[in-house]
C-alpha cells in the first residue's frame, strides 16, 4: 500500500455582520455580487405579488427579472425576523464558497439591512417533492444519485465539510431535465470536531416522513434523505 502526503488548503469563509446604521455590509469577501436595494425593486416590480413564487415564515420567494440577467428566484427575509437573518448569514457564507453542479448557484445578495435578500438561478421544474410519485424511475434515479453527489460534496469534498441539516426532497430544485440541485443552506454548518465532522445531539429540520426509529440509530455526523 502506497501513501502520498501534500499540504490541505482549508477554506476561508466570508464572515458577514450589520452596522447599526443599516448601511450595506462593507466586509462582504465572498465571490457572490453584491446588489443595491433599487436593483432588488426593479427586478421584482417593487414587490409585485404576481411575481412571488413561494411564500415561507422568513418571507417570499420572488421570480426577478434584472435588466440583462438570467431570470433568477429572490429569497428576501421579513426585516424584523431574527431567525431568519440568523439563517439568511449562514445560507450567504455558505453559498459564496461552495461550488458543485448539485448545489444552487448564488448570483449575489442583497445585504442591506432593510432588504436582505439572496438572488440564485431560477430553477423552473419544482422540486423533488411533487415530482418522486409522478415520474418514470429513470428521473427518480437521477434525483436521488444527483441528490447524493451534492451530498457527498459537502461531507467530503469541501474543507472544513458541511452539514446541510435540513436535507429533504422539498429542499431539492429541478431542472428542466431533472438534474437536482441542493437549496436551503440556512440551517448547515461546518464540522467542528477533531475529525471534520459536525457533531449535534439534535435532529435538525422537518422530519416530514416521520422516520424517528430511523434517525435515533444514525450517527448525527450524517445528513439523511428519506425517499418514500
């Protein structure tokens, strides 16, 4: 058995933080363009509710249309959830440094106190949850193994790995030929022990399946996606 050594490069996560004067985040690092408040309200007609694509507890989800843009999906939060922003810092950290064919590609943010917003790819196909009953078993392989890959990725390809936390088939976008990609990061964080692991006695996100027997004989290092 042969064994080579080499150096590990770790990664420098971007660290965000708000000024009391609610003025844009000067300290930003991360490879995600940074966007003005009147960019956010153009590209979404000043909030038009035609335009909102999901209505969730931190806020909406808007299709935006930037001038010379891909159309693009607008997560923006409620200004006075906390939570939220708590989740809006990891997602942003998370995304700026993260690159893989089956993660949600972050265009840029919109970092300002009073509009926080994160600005990705428009994924038109839904997501895994509405598509696993009603496709042929082709597609569904290609979810789960594309699901898996990106998976994989964070566990073992990113350094320090990451745990999604919130890994289910309502977090899954899908192309048009159904080639997954992972969403949601606001939950995940990096590993934290001696062993590149994220270690948590507390099971994370909605168990929606309710497999609860299942969950208590995993390891919590891992992130689980129940497929029905």
């Amino acid at each position: 058995m042969s064994c080579s050594y080499g150096r590990v490069y770790t990664r420098k996560w971007p660290k965000l933080c708000w000024s009391s004067s609610g003025s844009s985040i000067p300290t930003y690092a991360g490879s995600a363009a940074t966007f003005r408040v009147s960019d956010i309200e153009r590209a979404i007609d000043h909030f038009n509710k035609s335009r909102i694509l999901d209505e969730l507890g931190f806020g909406h989800v808007y299709s935006g249309i930037p001038e010379d843009w891909t159309k693009v999906a607008m997560k923006v939060l409620k200004r006075e959830d906390q939570q939220g922003g708590r989740e809006f810092l990891a997602e942003v950290e998370m995304l700026s440094c993260l690159h893989h064919r089956n993660l949600v590609k972050l265009i840029g943010i919109c970092p300002e106190e009073r509009v926080r917003c994160t600005v990705c790819i428009l994924i038109t196909n839904g997501v895994a949850e509405s598509h696993l009953q009603g496709v042929h078993k082709a597609a569904r392989m290609k979810i789960a193994l594309g699901a898996a890959r990106g998976s994989a990725y964070l566990h073992e390809d990113s350094s320090p790995c990451v745990m999604h936390r919130n890994f289910k088939a309502s977090n899954i976008l899908l192309e048009h030929d159904f080639t997954p990609e992972v969403s949601d990061f606001g939950l995940a964080r990096t590993a934290v022990d001696e062993q590149n692991r994220h270690v948590s006695k507390r099971v994370m996100g909605t168990d929606a399946l309710g497999n609860s027997s299942i969950v208590q004989m995993v390891p919590l290092v891992y992130d689980l996606l129940f497929f029905d």
